[in-house]
C-alpha cells in the first residue's frame, strides 16, 4: 500500500451526529482504551432522543486530546485542517502524512509503546478531538439504534 501525498479525511459518521449545540463530550481511559461520549444529534436524526449518547471506543490508544479549537476559530482558519477538512462537525479518519500533527502541545499520552498509527478527528461544537488508535468502534445508550459503526 503507498502512502498518499497528501491529507485524506474519510468520513466515519453516517447516519449520526454529536448534537450540535451542547454535545458534552467526556473522556474516559481505561487501560489503553478511550472512550468519548457526547450526546446524540436528535434533530437531524430523529432515531435518537434528547438523551441518547454516543460513545466511541479507541482501542490501542497511543494518545488522545480534546483541545479547544472550535466552530468559529475552525470557519476563521484558525484549525490546522480548516483550509483542508471537508467540513466543520464530523467524524473522520485522516490518512496520509501529516506534517502538523504534532503541533498541538495538549495531547495526552495513553500508552507510549503502542505502534498505534490511524488519527482519528471530531469537531464537536465547542472543541476538536483526536486520537491516534489502531481501532475505533460507536454505540449509542439507545437500545434500538445501538451500533453506531467500526473499524
């Protein structure tokens, strides 16, 4: 498999969405998992209600951040992936080398040996989350809409 030459965003999201509002992200690390959860978009998907949440899991979890770019510095070009990402509040997976990785100075480390390689990227409406994991996989707390996607 060749490396592409340059940035690839590969929705992940499909069929939901954090609620654009107020989506509440928390952060949980368990060994070298991390679990964010928010709350689910009830308005553009009406399948969820007001208090259903989301919750992703990173397997194999080098590191993660939720930092504080949001809506408003993503539309004024002040996100390192403004001028590049598809759109502002979404799920993706980036692929390809990524120069400005590292820029970021509030990562938090998880696990230092891990040869996790995949960054994944959400824009919540009041902040940016990354992880660099091997595997992802969403729920949800609602019981007829449950399994949100993987990979």
């Amino acid at each position: 498999m060749t490396t592409p030459a340059t940035l690839t965003f590969t929705q992940l999201n499909k069929g939901w969405n954090a609620e654009p509002n107020a989506p509440d992200p928390k952060v949980t690390v368990a060994g070298t998992d991390v679990l964010l959860e928010f709350f689910l978009n009830p308005y553009q998907f009406p399948q969820f209600g007001d208090d259903d949440r989301g919750i992703i899991r990173f397997s194999g979890c080098a590191r993660y951040r939720l930092g504080s770019t949001n809506d408003e510095g993503w539309y004024r070009s002040q996100c390192r992936y403004s001028k590049i990402a598809p759109a502002w509040g979404k799920f993706y997976e980036i692929i390809g080398p990524d120069s400005r990785l590292d820029e970021p100075d509030d990562w938090q480390a998880v696990d230092a040996a891990s040869k996790a390689s995949r960054h994944f990227l959400f824009y919540l409406r009041d902040g940016t989350f990354e992880c660099i994991a091997e595997r992802w996989e969403a729920n949800s707390t609602n019981a007829k809409f449950q399994h949100l996607g993987a990979g």
